[in-house]
C-alpha cells in the first residue's frame, strides 16, 4: 500500500508542480512552483545556452545590413522551456566585432570588440531559439534587437 501513496503523490507533484527553493532569485517566493512545460532559469555560462546564443548571432548577422560581424558580449537573461524540444528565451548584449563580413564568415571567438570608438556599436535583443534534436532542427523564433 505504501509504494500507492508514492504513485499518487508522483502523479500529484507531476499534474501541479513541484515546489522549488534552489532558485534563490530575490522578490521569488520560497515556495514557487516550476510546471511542467513552464519556462525555468538558467545560467549565462550553460554551454547550450552560449551554443543557442550563437546560433542566434549567426541568424543576427546574416540578417544585418551592417559590414562588420557582430557577438555576444553579455547574456543578460536566459530561460528554457521542454516543449517538443527544447526552447531557449535569451536576452543577449551584441557587440560589433572588428571583423568584417565575408564568405565564410570568420570564427566569432577569434573576433575581438570594436576597438575604433565612431565603430562602436551595441544592440540588446531578446532571441528564442528552437531545438528539435530527433528532427536535426533549430529554428531561431524571434529576433528582436535595440
């Protein structure tokens, strides 16, 4: 009879959420609850978060009228939601890089900041970006910069 009350209780905690403390973000209540299919933080240095990041700028600079390429110089914000795959939400700082834009386009870790200070330039952009890993898909959603 006891592992049936596990079973309840499992399938409760799965249909209304599970109470989370680890977050720790200030003005969250310590009994917030993470849904299931509900967006949850995640941190700036997460490698798939960087990877998602990129893709974007990628997206971003193949979409831009601008010479120069431009990277991520500061994830702001970042969200990730299991939803037919996995959706990343990132607020992402981009700078301009000193490299120009040719094809192929040049390795972004290898392109410093603009140095030259009339070159400078700096955009915040919200990016949603779709993984579908057993379709080999990603989709860049939203792309908003400002």
């Amino acid at each position: 009879m006891f592992s049936g009350w596990r079973v309840i209780i499992l399938c409760f905690l799965l249909l209304y959420g599970v109470p989370n403390s680890s977050t720790g973000a200030p003005g969250q209540s310590h009994h917030s609850l993470i849904l299931p299919g509900s967006p949850f933080p995640a941190k700036a240095n997460d490698p798939k978060v960087q990877r998602a990041a990129r893709l974007a700028i990628y997206k971003y600079n193949n979409s831009s009228n601008d010479i120069f390429l431009f990277k991520e110089s500061r994830i702001n914000k970042a969200t990730i939601q299991i939803v037919k795959g996995v959706k990343y939400r990132l607020n992402v700082d981009i700078c301009r890089t000193v490299c120009r834009k040719r094809i192929p386009h040049p390795n972004l870790d290898r392109c410093d900041f603009q140095k030259n200070k009339m070159l400078r330039k700096k955009f915040t952009c919200d990016f949603e970006v779709w993984f579908i890993p057993w379709q080999q898909k990603t989709q860049i959603l939203v792309m908003f910069c400002h």
